[in-house]
C-alpha cells in the first residue's frame, strides 16, 4: 500500500515538473526569479499530492451524486 501511494505521488511529481518545464517560458516570476523543484520540495510533492487528490476526488464525487438526485 506504501509503495503504491508512493508510486501516485512520483507519477504526479513527474506530471507536474513535466508542465511547469514545458510552459516555463511563458511563466512569469516576481522579481526574476526562477522556480526550480528542490529535493525537499520533491519530497513534500510526493507526499502530499496524492492525499490533496483523493479529498478532491471524494468530493467531487459526493458533489455529483448529489446533483443526480
């Protein structure tokens, strides 16, 4: 179980780095910084992203069943 929420976080890691790289040209920065993934950022991504997915799946699907009611 460990292993496969870890697996979701590093595919949604992978998808995000893969969007920010693609349109980072047309990405502005205050103060012309760029945005560069740290480990740590890493880390917290791969961690966090698959909880922040299911609750927005959750509700999502209590919202429609809902509205089919």
């Amino acid at each position: 179980m460990l292993i496969n929420y870890i697996s979701i976080g590093i595919l949604i890691l992978f998808l995000i780095e893969n969007i920010v790289n693609s349109h980072s040209s047309k990405i502005e920065f205050v103060e012309g910084d760029t945005f560069v993934f740290s480990n740590p950022i890493r880390i917290f991504c791969v961690i966090i992203w698959p909880i922040t997915l299911a609750v927005v799946l959750k509700h999502t699907i209590q919202w429609v069943k809902n509205i089919l009611k």
